[in-house]
C-alpha cells in the first residue's frame, strides 16, 4: 500500500499545463464548430428560402419548364449539400487528450520527466487520430462549396430566366 506522502503530485507544472491546454483546446474546437455550421446553415438554407420568396409572388404562368428544371437541379443540390453538412457535423469522433483518471493517478506516481513523456505520448497518439477526423470533416466542407456553388447557379439561373421571360 502507498502512504500518504506518495499522493503528493510530483508533476504538478505538467498537471496543470496539460489541464489548462485541453480545457482552451475544447472550447476552441466547439467554438469552430458552431462557426462554421452558422455560416453553413446561413448559406445552405438561405437561397432556396430567398428562391421560394421570389417564387410566391409569381402569377400564375410566370414558371415555366426551364425554371422549373433550373430550380429542381437547385433543390437536388441543396439536398447533397445539406447531406454533406450533416456528415461533416457528424464527424465528431474525436479523442479529447489525455485520460484524465490515469492522468491524475500517474502525476501522483512518476516524476516530472516521465509524466511528460507520458503526456507527450499519449496528446501525439490522440493528434495523429484527430487529425484523419479532420481530414474527413475537410473532405464534406470541401464537397459542401460545389453543392453550394450549383445550388445558387442553378436557382439564381431560374431566377433570371424567369426575369428575363417577364421582360
């Protein structure tokens, strides 16, 4: 049995280093999390809300075939593009950092230098995981800009299709 005086933490620099970093790290990673979904939700959902104003102040008439075409691609791209945000929101799998049981039983336990090795080790096998999470949350943002892209061409182009026919 360990006395007393073997809880003392003997890397305590380390401790509270390493806490203080994964405890800004967390917030920071939520905090680009909500940026980005924000700016996506806005985009995504924000044409084919702007299109479908346009669209109810038409009489009747005003539509045609080729916007109607024009504005069905449109939703069909809305649709994958909102299918990529909710991958890429899903893409949440992510190892936080260190365990924080064997982190505290271990600075009671092991000296400075091996509990920074530890820590090293343990923060490195995490990263080399959360960075393939981020490389497959980069591939749905990256697909989420084409479907975007053709989302506004093709409802803007039923738009002004249907413009230029009301000249």
């Amino acid at each position: 049995m360990k006395q007393e005086s073997d809880n003392e933490i003997k890397a305590l620099d380390t401790y509270y280093e390493t806490a203080n970093a994964e405890h800004d790290r967390i917030h920071v990673w939520f905090d680009q999390i909500d940026n980005k979904v924000g700016f996506l939700i806005a985009v995504v959902i924000g044409v084919p809300i702007a299109t479908i104003g346009f669209a109810s102040q038409l009489k009747q008439g005003d539509i045609n075939l080729v916007a109607l075409i024009l504005g069905a691609l449109g939703i069909l791209a809305f649709v994958g593009a909102g299918w990529n945000v909710f991958q890429a929101i899903s893409a949440k799998n992510l190892k936080i950092g260190i365990p924080y049981q064997e982190f505290k039983q271990y600075s009671r336990e092991y000296d400075d230098k091996n509990m920074r090795e530890w820590v090293a080790n343990i923060l490195i096998k995490a990263s080399e995981f959360n960075y393939k999470v981020t490389l497959k949350k980069a591939k749905y943002l990256n697909i989420i800009m084409k479907f975007m892209a053709c989302e506004v061409i093709f409802m803007l182009s039923a738009i002004t299709y249907i413009l230029i026919n009301k000249l």
